[in-house]
C-alpha cells in the first residue's frame, strides 16, 4: 500500500525493507534463541540513519517526518521486533525527550551520539510497585548542596543494560503525579546496578532490564524539563512512543501475511494448495484486514503529529488496535502453518511471542481503552 506516500517517503520504505532483508530478517531467529542481538546492529542503524529520523539535523538527526518514521519502524518490525524496540526506546522516547525538552546543553551531549548510534538510550519509569499506575512511583531524588541522590528500582527497562543514557523519572516532591521530575543519568554512575531479565516469552534479543540506584548522584543540569513536570513530560513522550509501538505491530502483521500466503500457496494436502481451502482463504483474509486497517490507523497519527495537530486519543487508537491486531495476525497464520507454526523453523511462532508484550507496555490495551473512553466522554475512569 502506497497510498500517498511521496517519492521520498517511499525511497525510505524501499531502504527500510532492503536494511531489514539484508541485515536483520537472516539473523533474527539466531538472536532470539541466544536472547541478544548483535550489538553491532545499532552502529549500523546509526549509519543508515534510523536512529536520527524526525532530530533535526542540527542536533545530528536525519531529520525526515513521522511518516517516513513510521515506515521504517514497520519494516523493522517485520524483520525482528526486538532491533525495532531498541529504536522505539532509544529515538522514539529519549532522542526524542531531549530534543523537545532538552537544553542546548543536553542536546548537544546527547543527541548527536544517540542518532548515530555511537550510544544508546533507555526510558526509566516502570517500576516493581508501580506500572499503569505510573503517578505512584516510588524512586526518589533529593537534594544534595547543588546535585541530587537517585535512590530507588525501575524493571523492564528496555536497552537497560545497553543504554548509555537512561531517562530517569523519580519523586522529587508531593505524593502523586505532580511530584516527579525527570532525569538524564549516564548508565555508568557509581551506584547504578543493571541487571538483565532473562527467560522473555518474547522480544528475546531486546535487553531488558532491572535497574536499582543506590543514592546515585547527578547535577543541577541532569534534570530534563522542569522539576515536577516529569510525569506530564513522560506521559507526552509515550503517547507520541504509542505510534512507534504501532508502526512496529504493523509490521509483525505483514509478515506473518506474507509467510502465511507463500506457505498456503507451496503447501498441498488433500490433492491441491491449502490456499484453495475456505477456511484457509478466511484466515488469510483475516490477516490482510486487520494489516491494513492498524497500517492507517498508524499513518494517520504521523500525519496528525506532522501537521501540528492533537494526536494523543489517535495514538491510543492505533496502539490499541495494531498491538491486538498483531496477536490476531500471529494466531491466524500460526493455524495456516499448522504443527510447523509451532516450531522456530517458521517466523510466526515468534511473532506471536513478540506481538504478545505489544498489548501490554507503554500502555496496556485496557488503559488505552480508558483514555479514549476519556476522550470520548470528558469522564475519567482513573
């Protein structure tokens, strides 16, 4: 589907899906038995300039709109959701993050290595206690002469162990979302301890972490925005992040699409191809609605943030729809392949795995069910 898509926003389409086919798509079940990609595949990401798309070059992005964003997050998507979940994280929400909020300072540390992917970053709000509920977080930072002391826990940190930067949301004053104020903590400080989780159903290659702060110690100038603003800062950066989720959802449907129909149409039992069974047919057709119904959904929340124009309930819409979309489109082409679904030989028994986490972080389907229910009605259900 190209629908209005400009010569340079297919130029992009058309990179996307060679860099996936070249570099990702050959090694992605490798990755995932092992639970770790190449770490070399972010420096190459950076060379290609994915992981600058919509910074402005100034900063050292690649600049470019949502659209061409979104593109390329699908194609990763459909080559291996977790190298797409480590642009999702390190561009869509911190890159991101600083280049709205940042200082000239902060920009400038920063931005120029995240986009050519000389570094990486991680996005810190979730924690053991506290996940939709992000208002409740418990991790602290206090005052120390001029510096502040980061004490506390965040878990499924994504790029946690990975990152060189991490976005840091910790209470600074009053109980309840008006106390948080937001961070830039280098990964190396004395007392910040990662640890890796391992034994993911799915996203397996992705670093995904428990990080624990021991009174880390940042300046003055560390904090991102201004102090209190943090979760108001974080819950802007995930409804634009929601789209990210959902470019990357898109893709897992059309692969499964694509691996369903070329196995249906090589695969014969009861003297013909399965392709030529109804119910097959159903399943297939199945697949091809729910991709390219969540691939509009998507493109019309880049168009919205491309045109300054409100795109939060639209964001919601598209990750709530994409993220369940790609479990349907996971399960149906499973069925197709049939007993081979279920061995990793085939890619559709991980994109169900991968697709499975999608309804729930950065949002679960049901918190997206109540902020558009929110929107909807002007009532909150919080």
């Amino acid at each position: 589907m190209d629908l209005q898509l400009s010569e340079e926003q297919a130029a992009v389409r058309r990179l996307a899906a060679e860099f996936v086919d070249r570099e990702v798509r050959p090694h992605a079940a490798e990755w995932d038995r092992r639970e770790a990609v190449d770490p070399a595949i972010v420096g190459r990401l950076g060379d290609v300039g994915f992981l600058g798309l919509t910074i402005a070059e100034r900063d050292g992005g690649s600049a470019g709109d949502h659209l061409s964003y979104c593109l390329v997050l699908e194609e990763l998507g459909r080559g291996d959701s977790s190298v797409r979940g480590i642009v999702s994280v390190s561009l869509g929400l911190v890159a991101k993050a600083i280049a709205v909020h940042g200082s000239p300072a902060q920009r400038a540390q920063w931005l120029p290595r995240l986009c050519a992917g000389e570094a990486l970053g991680c996005f810190a709000l979730t924690e053991p206690g506290s996940g939709s509920d992000a208002g409740s977080l418990r991790t602290r930072a206090v005052r120390d002469g001029g510096d502040w002391l980061i004490t506390g826990s965040k878990v499924f940190i994504t790029n946690g162990t990975t990152a060189d930067v991490a976005l840091v949301f910790a209470r600074t004053g009053e109980p309840g979302p008006r106390g948080v104020t937001a961070f830039l903590v280098p990964t190396g400080a004395p007392g910040l301890d990662r640890r890796e989780i391992h034994g993911k159903l799915g996203l397996r290659g992705q670093a995904t972490a428990e990080l624990v702060f021991d009174a880390v110690r940042v300046p003055a100038d560390a904090r991102l925005g201004a102090e209190g603003a943090g979760l108001r800062l974080a819950l802007s950066t995930l409804a634009k992040g929601r789209m990210s989720v959902a470019a990357g959802c898109v893709g897992i449907a059309q692969g499964c699409l694509d691996a369903a129909v070329g196995y249906a149409t090589g695969r014969e039992q009861f003297g013909k191809q399965i392709a030529g069974h109804q119910l097959v047919q159903h399943l297939l057709a199945e697949i091809a609605v729910d991709t390219a119904a969540a691939r509009l959904l998507v493109w019309q929340v880049a168009d919205l943030i491309d045109r300054d124009r409100p795109y939060a309930t639209e964001s919601s819409m598209a990750k709530l729809f994409a993220s369940e979309a790609a479990v349907r489109a996971a399960n149906n082409a499973v069925q197709v392949f049939g007993g081979y679904g279920y061995i990793d030989e085939f890619p559709v028994g991980k994109y169900l795995r991968d697709a499975r986490v999608a309804t729930l972080y950065e949002g679960t389907s049901q918190i997206q069910q109540l902020l558009i229910g929110r929107a909807l009605t002007g009532v909150s259900a919080f």
